[in-house]
C-alpha cells in the first residue's frame, strides 16, 4: 500500500530528537538498529522519536544457580511475570521453568521435575506458563499433551488433560500452547489447531466451554462463485474457517486480550469480556493490525502477524509481530501510541521473538531462535505518552495537556497529542481552541462535537441582539406592508 522512504535530513533531525530525549543512552538515531514511526489518520508513515531503547539481553549462559551455570536457552517460547514480581520462563528445549528475580540477574528456582503419585514426573516441550494470584504455576506440557498445575513448593496440585466434551471431536488432541489464568482461577488455554476460540476450564480443571472465536467471513462475491462452481473447483478453493489465537494475557478488570494473525492485516489482537464478546475499540484508523501494509516488495510487503499481546497499566497494551519484529502499542481507545523493534542480528533487535511482557516499566522481549531476553527502557517521548495517556484514562485530560505540548515539542506531526490538548479544552468548554488542536489531530468526532458547542455558545451570546433584529425586521415589514395599503386604497379614492 505504501513504501517507507528514508530521508538524510529527517534521520539528521530525529538523531538529535534522540539523542537529546534519552538522556544521552543512545548516541544518535541512526544507531538503532530499526526505524520508529506512527501511521497518521490518512494511513501515511511519518517517522518519530524513539519512544523505547534497548537497554540490556539476558542470556541463560549469564547465568547461573546455587553457583553453577545453568546453560543456554534453547527455543524458550513464553514467559511471565508472577504477582511477586519474579519472572518464569518457559525453557521449552530444556523441557524445564527458568524462575528469575524481578532484576532479571539471579536464577531464584529452577522446575524439571514434580512428584505424581509416588515417581518423579518431568516436561516435554513446555510451551506456554502463568502464575495464578495466589502463586499456583500453570504449565502448558505441549508433548505431554496437558497442563500442569503446581504451587509455591513445586507440588503437584492439578494435571488438566484429555478434556471431554459434546462441542470436541472424537479425534481432538489436546495439545496446549499457551495459558493464563484469572481471578477465579479459570483457566484459559490456547490449543493447537483448535480454531472454535480459547478453551476454558474451571478451576476443578473440567473443560467449561470454546471462548471469543473469531468469526470469518464471506463476501457475497465469494458466496456466489461458491455456489456456481463445481464440486472440484469448491474443493481447491480455501477454507473458510476460524483464525487461531496466537498470545494471551488478563487484566485486572478480568478482560482477556488475545492476539491473532489477520490475513486482512485489520484486527491482530481481541478484548473479550467474560462472555467472550470482542469488546476492543479501533481507535480513528479502525485498525489494531499492526502494519497498514498489505502490499508491496521486500521486508515491508504484507500485514504484521502478531503472536503475543501484554496488558501493560491504564488500559495501554502491546502487541508483537513476529514478521518484522515490532512491537506496536494501543491505548485504551485503540489509537497507535508508537513503534518500535526490528529483526536483525545486531544487538537490540530478533531472529524470532516469541513473547512479550511488561516488567518494571520495560517492554521484554522473548527470542526463541537466540534464547535470549531482551529489555527495552523508554525515553523521554515514551514516558510523556505513557503519562498522558494514563491521566486521560483516569479523566484528568487538563493535567495531561502539559505532557501532551512537550510530546508536540518532540514530535509536531503526532496528531495524538494534538487531540489530547483539544479534548481537555473542549471539556473545559474554550470550544474555538478546542477546534483548533481537534482539526490538527484529525478527530473527526470531537471536532464536530467542539463545533457545534461553539455554535450554539455564539448562538447563546447574541440571542438578544438576533432576537431583537427579527423583531425590527418583523415590525419593518409590517410598517411598509401597512403603508403600502394605505397608498393603494387612496389611489383608489
């Protein structure tokens, strides 16, 4: 759809911009090993500060525990962050859980086998893990085909497998991928192959039901050739059925935010709500895809496949794309906040990132292909996003204006910030300035709201002096209509 074109003196510029927002981390711009943009409301890349850095990649061959090296990372597919602030790993060719401190330097456990019954119980290929509230591990045993469920002292406390159901094939294969688990100790896994949605089980690990599946659709034109074509033509035509969910996470409200890979490149990523409904906002662009390119030639041809998702604080989120290596970032009302990430063999960017999560403030990043965790600190321009953003979820869009002008000083195209500072003026009712900041961010919809308060507060001011007109206009007419008579009734005299 569009090609991005690198200008000198931009690149020049957004050095500068850098260098001068991170506080010297990064010495210019050209020295990330990718390019931070945004899309603006008509769909075309402007390209902005950074709004995330690398800071450091932890390697299991830094690393070790009881004073001895634990080894490599080999294909690690998961990780995530437990209520204590430790972070578990899924070392899934190790077939072991890698626990790490909330610094990421020290190994606090390591989990290769549980007791079952009276033997030693092990992994094979642990594919996905979550930490329930009250400290319980959930590990999604992929080869093993079920998930283990262990507490605090490593003791088994549950094994879900082999789930039974009217709505499961005969022939369906539980193999789990990814898991997550709610307040009620819920349990939500994706499956492999399983197209009808994420599977549920209660916390007695019975199998409840399919949620959030992901509908597909069928134009009419589609329909129609479908219907007139032959019974072989039908059979090499594509099947039209339900997309599979890729990454998974909860927030605190118990709404599950699941990752997809959209062929249309239009929506990688759902907010379900406990009856599993997509309840997810689009923001102006209508799009939470990732990458509006769904054309062209080289590293930029086709849409983003997103294949994780974390729910980060004030309804901010970020989604991975395992294509390009990005990590795209959404507000609570689906606007694109900022880009960043990249594929390569240079240190700050991956061969094949997996997982993402949100530790201390730091986007991390899993890499399968590497086995290495990588940590993204944010900028000056991350940090005023993220705050602003967070004050107008909590409805304090006046404090946030402050924040919002300082991003403009960074950043003049961000038409976010723009919006952000008319949406506090239009709240605090000075409708012509909101007007002003709304038409330069593009809101449509508050800009029409602005407007017609703004006709209406003129309307309000002169009423008296419209009035007073139509009745001078009223009694004019009057007069000359009255005169007028009178002139023709003495002609007629």
């Amino acid at each position: 759809m569009r090609k991005m074109k690198v200008k000198k003196l931009l690149s020049l510029v957004l050095a500068l911009v850098i260098l001068l927002t991170t506080g010297g981390r990064v010495a210019a711009a050209d020295e990330l090993p990718y390019d931070t943009y945004n899309y603006d409301y008509r769909e075309y890349i402007h390209y902005t500060p950074a709004a995330y850095i690398p800071e450091k990649t932890i390697r299991g061959l830094d690393l070790s525990f009881n004073g001895e090296p634990i080894g490599a990372f080999k294909t690690p597919q998961d990780m995530c962050l437990a209520p204590d602030g430790t972070i578990y790993i899924a070392d899934t060719g190790n077939n072991r859980i890698v626990v790490l401190d909330n610094a990421m330097k020290n190994v606090r456990h390591i989990i290769t086998t549980f007791k079952n019954g009276e033997k030693d119980d092990t992994f094979k290929s642990p594919y996905g893990v979550a930490v329930s509230e009250k400290g319980w591990v959930y590990i999604a045993d992929q080869k093993n085909k079920r998930v283990v469920v262990l507490d605090e002292t490593d003791t088994l406390m549950q094994i879900i497998d082999n789930p039974q159901s009217e709505s499961l094939a005969d022939n369906f294969i539980f193999n789990p991928m990814k898991v997550v688990v709610d307040y009620a100790d819920r349990v939500y896994v994706i499956a492999q192959n399983m197209f009808e949605g994420v599977m549920v089980f209660e916390s007695n690990g019975q199998f409840s039901n399919f949620f959030g599946t992901i509908e597909v659709s069928i134009s009419l034109w589609e329909k129609f050739w479908r219907r007139i074509a032959t019974k072989e033509e039908r059979s090499n035509q594509r099947l039209y059925i339900p997309t599979e969910f890729t990454g998974i996470d909860i927030d605190p409200e118990g709404f599950v935010y699941a990752s997809n890979i959209d062929a249309n490149g239009i929506q990688g990523v759902r907010r379900l709500n406990p009856r599993g409904e997509d309840v997810i906002k689009k923001g102006q662009n209508e799009n939470v895809g990732g990458d509006l390119v769904t054309g062209g030639n080289g590293d930029y041809a086709g849409p983003s496949q997103f294949t994780d998702v974390v729910y980060r604080d004030k309804g901010i989120y970020s989604c991975l794309d395992r294509k390009r290596g990005r990590i795209f970032t959404y507000d609570h009302e689906g606007n694109l906040l900022y880009i960043f990430g990249g594929l390569g063999t240079q240190e700050g960017t991956f061969t094949l990132p997996v997982a993402v999560e949100d530790i201390g403030g730091r986007i991390t990043v899993l890499d399968a292909t590497k086995g290495e965790i990588l940590c993204f600190v944010e900028t000056e321009y991350g940090r005023l996003i993220n705050e602003a953003v967070g004050l107008r979820y909590d409805g304090d869009e006046a404090d946030a204006v402050a924040l919002w002008q300082r991003v403009l000083e960074l950043d003049e195209n961000n038409e976010l910030a723009n919006t952000g500072i008319g949406k506090a003026y239009l709240t605090a009712g000075d409708y012509e300035k909101a007007m002003y900041y709304l038409e330069l961010g593009m809101a449509r919809e508050y800009y029409s709201i602005a407007y017609k308060r703004y006709r209406n507060a003129i309307l309000s001011e002169n009423v008296g002096y419209v009035l007073t007109g139509v009745l001078v206009l009223l009694a004019g007419g009057l007069t000359v209509k009255m005169i007028r008579k009178k002139r023709r009734k003495g002609a007629v005299e």
